[in-house]
C-alpha cells in the first residue's frame, strides 16, 4: 500500500503580513527622508527689513483712507486715456511719486510713469500703450514728508465702455 500522504500547504498569511510591515516601513523611511531634506525657509534672510517695507506699506493705505473718496483714476476708452485726480490739499508743496500700471496675467506689460499733476491735481495719460483687460492701477505719491498709496482696477478694451472698478483693499 503505498499511499502518498498529501503534505499540508503552507499557510501564506503571515509572510504576506510581514511583507506588509516592511513595504510600509521601507515607503515611511523614504517620505520621511524626503521631507527631511526639503528646504522650509518659511522666513525671508532679511525679513526685518521686508517686515518695515510691509508696515511703511501699511501706514501709507492707512494715511490715504481717509481721503479715499477725493482720489480718483478714471479711464476713458473713447479718448484712450487713464486720469488721475489727486485732492487739492496735496497740491502744495508739489507732491511727487509714481504710478504704476500693473497687469496681473503678464507681467511683461507692467510699466510706470512719473506722477506730474498739473494745478489743478490732474494728470491724464495716455492709454494707448494699455492692451484690452484688467489693470490694476497704483499710485504712490508724498506731500510734506507724508507718503501715500492708492489703487484701483480699471479694464480696459478697444470696445470697452471705460469699465471703472473702485479701490482696491490693499492687506
């Protein structure tokens, strides 16, 4: 009688479980040693002075609140040009400053103009260089030692109706 006696199998689930540990422990040391290696400067080399710039920012959006409603940039499609109007207590001494034409989808057509207001606080400039679309318009200027700062969207077009956005809220 020769009976092959059938040989029990082997039960795989613990080396499938073991293999598991392993594949996770091997995949958790690699995460871990790629974040370890990854640069986290949360903090800029020279962020006191970046922190003086932001409040000097700060106190100049501060300033212009309170005469935000006698400032103003309009832009007129039909005479392609954008105008400004400061108010008239900053007329004298001649205040001095910039304005910036900041397009947010193409940096490339960012440009600024000196700030040069006649008497009567009113400076028109020419719009032609200003392709169709959104702009953000900021003006920057100091009168007697006090700085100021303004900004205001406006879209421009060829067919456009001389949208105008109001102020801007600048953090």
């Amino acid at each position: 009688m020769s009976s092959t006696a059938a040989q029990p199998l082997r039960n795989l689930w613990p080396y499938a479980i073991v293999a598991w540990f392993v594949i996770f422990g091997a995949a958790m040391a690699a995460w871990i040693t790629v974040a370890v290696r990854q640069d986290m400067d949360l903090v800029r080399p020279d962020y006191y002075e970046e922190e003086v710039r932001f409040q000097r920012q700060l106190d100049r959006a501060n300033r212009t609140a309170a005469i935000q409603n006698q400032v103003a940039i309009d832009y007129d499609a039909t005479k392609r040009e954008v105008a400004l109007r400061l108010p008239a207590a900053h007329l004298s001494p001649k205040p001095t400053g910039r304005i910036d034409f900041y397009r947010p989808s193409n940096a490339a057509l960012d440009f600024h103009v000196p700030l040069a207001v006649d008497p009567m606080g009113l400076q028109r400039i020419g719009a032609n260089a200003l392709r169709g679309g959104l702009w953000k318009v900021r003006v920057q200027w100091s009168v007697a030692g006090l700085d100021y700062f303004f900004e205001q969207v406006i879209v421009a077009g060829e067919t456009s109706t001389g949208i105008t956005v109001g102020p801007t809220e600048t953090k």
